[in-house]
C-alpha cells in the first residue's frame, strides 16, 4: 500500500448497507448491511459468487443507485449530500464491456468535459497515457478493439482526474494479454496518482495479485474481509476456504 508510514485515511466507507430491488413484484434483498472501509490510495479486490450483489455495492459508490438504508461515505462525506456530478467527478466508474456512444474516441474522450461546460485541452496527453496512439481519436469509437476500448474507458474516467475508481470486471472481455495490459495500466494509475480502487473480479488469481485487501461477497453479506495475502493464504471462514476451493477445483 502507498500509505505505508502515512495515517491510514478512509476513502469509502459503507455502513450497514442494504439494497433490496424489486424484480416482477418481487422484493430481492440483495444486500444484507454490509459495512467495511477502504484507505485512501488502497486496492480492494471484491470476489463471490455471481448475483451476490458486488456489482450493486459499486453502484452505491457514485449513485447509480441510492441504499434502502444504511450509509455509503465517500471522503468522509455521505453519498447523498455529495453534489451527484461532482460525486461522479469524484468517482470513476469503468465496465466490462466499455460502452462506447455514437462517435468518434474524441468525442467519447472530450464527453465528460463537455457535460460540464469545458473543453478538453489536450486529449493526445490521456492517449498517451493509457497507451493509446492519438491516430486513433478521429475513428469510430465502436470500432476500436476490445482492449482499445477499455483503454479509452480508462482515459474517458481519467479526465476528470478522479480520486476513486470502481472497476466492474473490466478485464474479463479480453484476451489475456490485453487483460493483462490493462491490469498494468491499472495499477500504474494507483501508483502515480494514489487513486483508491474498488475493483470487482471473477479472476481469484488477479484478485490476488493486484488487491491491498479483499472482500467476499456472498448472498448480499460480506462473509470475510481481510489483507489480500493473509485472505488467500489463510483465510479465516469456512465459506471462504468452500468458495477458493471449488473455484481453485473448477480452473
Ligand atoms: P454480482 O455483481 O455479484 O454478480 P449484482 O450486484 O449485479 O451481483 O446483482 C445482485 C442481484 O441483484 C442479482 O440477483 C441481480 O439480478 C439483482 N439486481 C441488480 N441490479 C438490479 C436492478 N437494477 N433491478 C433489479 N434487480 C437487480
């Protein structure tokens, strides 16, 4: 971690967090009071099974979506009495599949800044950042490679220099050397600018690699949260050893 030798500050903290979704009438509780924090310039790595409400602790995060109850605090500030764009300034947000609008990367690149009334002054300076050659921003953004596209989603969050950055399985569409590129790409921002990552992944083995700490998820509860080393290397629930082992089994 990058903090070593600071004080640890919290940069998200989530209080006894429910969220139930209504589904054909029917209520889901999809979290049951989840409650964890996560330092500053830290990676938290999120595992479980699919459906256990991971991607939907993200969504808390920027206010996709808004908790039943309990509280969800970024910057020591609850996400309801953030300004909600200034929040999503604040709160990057990457996905699997890297939507793209209708347009060319410059205009994917330029949107956030436009949203907000300004103009992007150097947009070859995030290309270039994310690996991207800046003969790429006059094509389409569709038709950009998956691993392209990831980038450009990377580069399209980064404009607006955020200090968190929740990553939905953002490598998972990708052949493993762009996956792997992008994990890299990944780690290097956390690195340079000590941005804070929330970052959801089916992959045990990334999770392990990249993650400070690392939470289960299962059923809407968080079953353990600990060290990323000491979660996979000696993990202290029997749900934990049950979920690492039948993954481990299934590879
Ligand atoms: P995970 O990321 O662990 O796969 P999700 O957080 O995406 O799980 O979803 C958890 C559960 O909540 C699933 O059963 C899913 O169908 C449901 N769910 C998620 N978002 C919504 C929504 N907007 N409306 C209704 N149900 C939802």
């Amino acid at each position: 971690m990058e903090n070593a030798g600071n004080p640890i500050i919290t940069e998200v903290e989530l209080k006894n967090v429910h969220k139930t979704f209504m589904n054909h009438n029917e209520a889901i509780h999809v979290l049951k009071g989840i409650s964890g924090k996560v330092p500053k310039g830290s990676i938290l790595t999120i595992i479980g099974p699919s459906g256990s409400g991971k991607s939907t602790i993200l969504s808390l995060c920027n206010l996709l979506i808004t908790p039943d109850e309990g509280e969800v605090h970024i910057q020591g500030k609850e996400v309801r009495k953030w300004e909600v764009q200034e929040l999503r300034r604040q709160v990057g947000i990457a996905f699997q599949n890297a939507p793209m609008l209708t347009g060319t990367a410059l205009e994917n690149l330029t949107l956030p800044a436009r949203l907000q009334g300004r103009t992007l002054d150097n947009p070859e300076k995030y290309m270039e950042y994310v690996g991207l050659s800046k003969d790429l921003l006059t094509r389409e953004a569709k038709e950009l490679s998956g691993g392209q596209r990831q980038r450009l989603s990377l580069a399209r969050t980064l404009v607006n220099n955020p200090s968190v950055l929740l990553l939905d399985e953002v490598t998972s569409a990708l052949d493993s050397i762009s996956g792997h590129e992008i994990e890299e790409l990944i780690l290097r921002l956390n690195r340079e600018q000590q941005t804070t990552i929330l970052w959801v992944t089916h992959d045990l083995a990334q999770a392990e690699r990249v993650g400070d700490q690392t939470w289960l998820i299962m059923d809407g509860r968080l079953i353990e949260a600990a060290p990323t080393k000491q979660f996979f290397a000696e993990p202290k629930e029997a749900k934990t050893k049950q979920f690492l082992d039948m993954k481990r089994e299934n590879k």
